[in-house]
C-alpha cells in the first residue's frame, strides 16, 4: 500500500509536467461528459417519468455510474491501454520486477485527467441528491457509496478481461468497449427499462445491475430488504474470473513470447 | 550458478501472403509456421563469470536471455539459476537478478532518474542503508552526479544509458543481464560503460550474462564467449582459444609509391584501403619479417603496418563457417 502510494506520486508528478496538457484534457471529459448528461434531461423534456423513473432518479443512477466508470479509468488505465504495454515491451520489463504482475499495471499508470468526468458526476450528484426524494439515512448513503465503489470494481474487471484477451490476439479488442462504455452509457438508466434479458444477463454474467439497478431500488425505498442494500458487494466477486482469465493469458504469453 | 540443459523453444508465426485474398482468407482460417528459436542449448556459467553471448539477429540470443530472465517459459529443458527455476519462481528469482535491455527504457520518462531510482528501491524492498551504499557508488563510478536531477526525456542517449545500468543495480543483483548495452552509443561513453562492467565484476563478483553486436565490447569484456546461430550453441571457449582456432593470417597494409610490388607464395592482394595496399600473409609459409624484407627490396615503402586478425574478422568468418 505504501508502494502504491509511491505509484502514485510518481504518476502524478509525471502528469504535473504537463500542466496545460493536463487541465485541457481533464476540461474536455467534463464537456464529453455532459453529452451523457444532456441525452437524459433531453429524454425527459418530452417524457415526465421512465418506466417509474424521474428526472432526478435517473440523475441519481446516471452520477453514480459516471462516478465509477471515471474512478476506473483513472485506476485501471493499465489495463485500458494494455495493448501498448505489450507492444513496447514495459510488460516485460514488469516480469521482472518482483511484484505481482496485475498489480504493476495497475499501479504504473493513473491517467488524472480522466477525473473530468468525476467531477462533473458530482455536480449531477448535487443536483440530484435533494430532488431524488430519498430520505437520506446512514444506510442509503452507505448504499450509495457501495454502488460507486462496487462499480469501479466491476469495471475494473471487464478492463482486466479486455486487456487479457490482448494476450491472445495482440491487438484490443473493440468489442469489450460494448461493455466498458457501453455499460457506461447505457448505465445512465436503471438496467430494468432494457427487458428481462439483459437484466439477467447483466445480473449474472456481467453484474453491471448488481451495483446500479437492485441498490438503487433500495435507495428510492422501492425495496427495503438488506439483500438489495448490499447487493454491490457481490460486484466484487467479478473480479474471480477477471483474475483466471488473466492468469491464463499471463500462462499463454509466457509460452508462445512475444 | 547458472546451468542450461536440453532447451527448447518453438515459437509459432502466422503466415500470410500479401494481397486482399489472402486477407480475407487469414480470417476464416490461418497458417502457422513453427520456427525454432532454441534447439538443445546447453551451458553453464558460475558464478562470478563474464560471459559474451553473440550471434547474428534472430539467433537466438533474446530468447535466451528472456528465459533465463523469466520472462518466457521453454517447450522442454531444464533452467536453473541458483538453485531455481526462474518461470516457477518467478518473484524470488527476479529480486535476485538485475536486467538492461538496451532497446528499451525502465525509467519513469517524466521525472527526474533519482525519483525512478527511488521507486526501484521501493519496489525491490531495497533498505535504506544498501540503497544509499549503491547510490554513492553508482553516482560515483558512472559519473551520474548532476545527471540524477534531470528528467529521463532530456538525457543522451549515453547519460540514460548509464541510469539504466545504474537503475538495474540498485538491489544489488548477484547476476546481470545486459542485452545490447553499448548499442547507439559514441566511444566515450561505450569505453565508460565497459569499463564500469569490468569493475562490478572484479569487485563486487557480479556475474554477468552480457549480448552484443559490437565485438569490442567482448574483446574489452570477457574472456569466455558462447556464440549461438539458428537457435543452436555453436562455440563455447574463450576468445584466446578462437583467436587461434581461426587461422593465423597476418594483414599487411602497405603504402608505396611507383609500380605495384611482385609476391612470394604466402601472401596474396586481399584489396586496397585508401590507395594503400592491403596484403594477407600466412606466417607458416613466409615469415612477416621475410615478406617485407620481399616487399621492401622491390618497390619504395613508405608505410608498413601489421595486424592480427580483428575480432570483428574472425566473427564473421565463424558466422560464414556456420552458415548462419
């Protein structure tokens, strides 16, 4: 943890070094990102409620998953440009350092700039919070905060996955994207508007929902059992396979090089 | 101790044909080429020993290292480096071994060497005391002083070089790999470079596994050379040994002025080199002093110089010999 922090600081300062570079790029994703926001409020210009949802229900939703996918792409950037760590070699230069493999990318690179959508999903966030009509109790708050963190989990390991399959194929493979800024965009809504079907899917294979639709529903008090509070939790379990699949990636370049 | 034996390595290649058919056609289904890059190598090096590893590109030698590194897994053999095998024990290995690949940078390219440095430190649990003991001597014996507060992005070539190097000792390794040290870099700082090899290596009994192009580096270095070509070991002996497994041919190179000298049996044209003359000379038929003697009676000599046999020279006779 105390090496993690030197990443850190090491990440950051080689940031610094740029500094117009930096704002520049951290203001553009606050703009991108209000692109996601403004097809919401677009939405309901023409419609009052989504499949139950308010306005602010659903800015609710959308922050907390901006929130989460932003916290990924700034903390699991490795993994986002996997394909170029293989390329240049820096993957090699990693096997032999003695740390773990996952945690070496993980660590070496933190992109800041990609806190742009953060910052603007708490506006949203502030916006939403008093006009959601929840009654903001420590376990809503403690849900919420589930919700975020369990989601940049969940992202974290499709990112893990995406980079894994580079170990096969050398090259990223765009389809994940479908996943990663799929769930993203697609996330603003509760997962329940778009049919059964992807809901389980998005239950059991990818569990996406896990840390947005079901807690959400305990935070607007249309559910109240403590399954649907703690529900995020088991967003972490994703990180299981994540972990096998990359295992055996590692175990495949190992044995066919590079 | 290092020991090698019996390793394979086979790497598979897709193989395509160029044009938009064939494009197509590799999506649906693939050719592969399997191509040998280590067949049966085997070699031991103990410990506290130089070893020059060469051969021409695409021999093998990365591959090689890459294993002994841990990088890579082999098909079939059995790789042990102080009693481990580096692709099982891959975390205790490598806290034990340093590695510079020439090509390529393991400095944070942002940031002033000495915070890279001390990340190293961090990374490889290197205390405080070993840390600043190699530092001193690092900054010291590579000249890095100034160099260490300056971002990797503005270095030279040969300055980053240098941090490299130093950045793979931090942990005080008791093996070093160094793949292509000296490549890129201008004589100053190559004689730099070797000469601190050299030291580390009498004071400190680092072994080190070391893979060039550049045969000064192994005449300046090692004693003992391994060449390799088409994934097999070729040679294993010291350069003294090969020098005198190649033939003894002297080169004579000769400035005259008027008309061409006549030849005795030994000797023969072998080119010209800025208008001088440049003559092969086999000592068991003609003795050097009898050849110039020869030359001198029968033209004006201004200047006569001989050598032996450069290892430049003799490597790529062994290359022609080999066929590789």
């Amino acid at each position: 943890m105390k090496l993690y922090l030197k990443y850190f600081a090491i990440n950051l300062k080689c940031q610094m070094q740029y500094k117009a570079a930096f704002f520049i790029h951290l203001l553009s994703r606050v703009v991108l990102s209000f692109a996601t926001v403004a097809s919401v409020l677009v939405m309901f210009a023409r419609f009052n409620e989504v499949e139950g949802f308010t306005l602010s229900q659903v800015l609710l939703c959308a922050s907390a998953i901006l929130m989460s996918f932003s916290i990924t792409e700034v903390f699991a950037r490795g993994f986002d440009i996997f394909p170029r760590l293989l390329g240049n070699g820096e993957f090699d230069r990693y096997l032999v350092r003695p740390r773990g493999i996952i945690y070496q990318v993980t660590a070496s690179h933190m992109e800041f700039g990609r806190l742009g959508v953060f910052v603007q999903a708490i506006a949203v966030l502030c916006y939403a919070i008093p006009n959601s009509g929840v009654v903001w109790t420590w376990d809503k708050i403690l849900t919420l905060f589930l919700m975020i963190t369990c989601g940049a989990v969940v992202f974290a390991g499709l990112y893990i996955i995406f980079a894994s399959f580079t170990f096969f194929t050398t090259e990223g493979l765009e389809f994940m994207n479908i996943l990663t800024h799929g769930g993203k965009e697609f996330g603003r809504y509760p997962f329940v508007i778009y049919g059964g079907g992807i809901l389980k899917f998005l239950t059991y294979v990818v569990p996406l929902a896990v840390v947005q639709y079901y807690p959400l529903l305990y935070l607007l008090g249309m559910e109240d059992g403590v399954f649907y509070m703690l529900c995020p939790l088991f967003g972490i379990l994703f990180l299981i396979p994540s972990y096998i699949f990359f295992r055996i990636g590692l175990r495949r370049y190992k044995s066919i090089g590079a | 101790m290092i020991t090698l034996s019996g390793i394979n390595k086979t790497f598979r290649v897709t193989k395509r044909q160029a044009g938009f058919a064939h494009a197509v056609k590799a999506l649906f289904s693939r050719e592969y080429e399997v191509i040998k890059a280590l067949s049966d190598v085997n070699f031991t090096v103990g410990d506290g020993e130089m070893v020059g590893y060469i051969g021409p590109n695409g021999a093998g030698k990365s591959t090689t290292i890459k294993i002994m590194c841990g990088i890579l897994t082999p098909d079939s053999g059995v790789c042990d480096i102080n009693g481990r095998t580096p692709w099982r024990d891959r975390v205790a290995h490598v806290a034990q071994i340093g590695v510079v690949f020439g090509q390529r940078s393991q400095l944070w390219w942002d940031v002033p060497v000495v915070d890279s440095l001390e990340l190293i430190r961090d990374i490889y649990k290197t205390d405080e005391a070993t840390y600043r003991r190699n530092l001193d001597e690092l900054t010291q014996l590579l000249d890095l002083g100034e160099i260490l507060k300056t971002p990797a992005r503005s270095l030279s070539l040969g300055q980053r070089m240098r941090c490299e190097i130093a950045a793979s000792l931090i942990h005080s390794p008791r093996i070093l790999f160094l793949d292509e040290p000296t490549i890129g870099l201008d004589a100053v700082s190559k004689i730099a470079v070797r000469q601190f090899i050299k030291r580390l290596n009498a004071q400190h009994g680092t072994t080190v596994i070391l893979t060039t192009h550049d045969m000064q580096d192994i005449e300046a270095l090692t004693q003992r050379i391994l060449l390799i070509g088409k994934g097999r070991i070729l040679l294993d002996g010291s350069l003294e040994e090969l020098k005198k497994r190649s033939s003894e041919r002297k080169t004579l190179v000769v400035k005259y002025s008027g008309s061409p000298p006549p030849l005795v049996t030994g000797m023969a044209i072998s080119g010209e080199k800025d208008g001088r003359l440049v003559l092969e000379l086999d000592p068991a038929i003609v003795r050097v002093n009898e050849g110039i003697a020869h030359l001198a009676a029968h033209c004006e000599l201004q200047d006569v110089s001989v050598s032996d046999i450069t290892a430049e020279e003799m490597v790529a006779a062994l290359y022609k010999e080999y066929q590789i």
